[in-house]
C-alpha cells in the first residue's frame, strides 16, 4: 500500500499538535456517551498513535522551515476527517487556513 506523502510547514505541524491536545482537553472536560462507543475509542486509539509520532516530530524537528510527512492510507483518512470536524477549535484565520490546505492536500492524495 503506497503511503501519503506532503510537505507541511513546522508552525502547521505545531498547530496540528495543538488542535489535538485542544480536542482531548475539550473531550475530557465534557464526557459524552459516545466517548463509551468501541468506534470512538478505536478511532481515538488510531489518533493518538499518530500524535504520539507527530509530537515527537515536533521536538526533533525543531528549526527546520517544512516537514516532510507520510501517512499510512488509514491514517491519512482518520486525519482529514479529526482536521474537517475540529477545524473551529483552531484559533485565527490563517492557521484555520492551514489546516484546510493540509487537510485539501491529504484528500487530493488519497
């Protein structure tokens, strides 16, 4: 299976990151039921192996102007649909548009 390849900037990177810890930190102070759903805590277990990897990117990475990434299928398509249903949790216009670019890039390559 071929991987998905794409180049992001670090303060994409970094934002990417921040909307993660946003969401966990919202979904923990709010529980809902569907947080008790085997299909969430599947696709929160697929999301928090890839922030793990990413985060630590992000510390290794430091300094550097672009990243190069590459996802798994699955991956990639767990993470357009967590950018696409969270993108109001990320604060300002120009990094909202960021993580769109990213995501539109993602889909393109899928």
């Amino acid at each position: 299976m071929n991987k998905i390849k794409i180049e992001i900037t670090y303060e994409g990177l970094e934002t990417l990151c921040d909307l993660y810890d946003d969401v966990m930190h919202y979904h923990k102070k709010n529980p809902s039921e569907i947080q008790f759903d085997k299909g969430f805590k599947a696709i929160k277990n697929v999301l928090d192996l890839l922030f793990t990897q990413l985060k630590k990117d992000v510390i290794s990475k430091k300094g550097k102007s672009t990243i190069k990434l590459s996802f798994k299928y699955f991956q990639a398509y767990f993470l357009i649909n967590f950018i696409s249903e969270n993108i109001l949790f990320v604060e300002g216009m120009y990094k909202q548009n960021s993580m769109l670019k990213l995501s539109r890039e993602m889909h393109q390559e899928l």
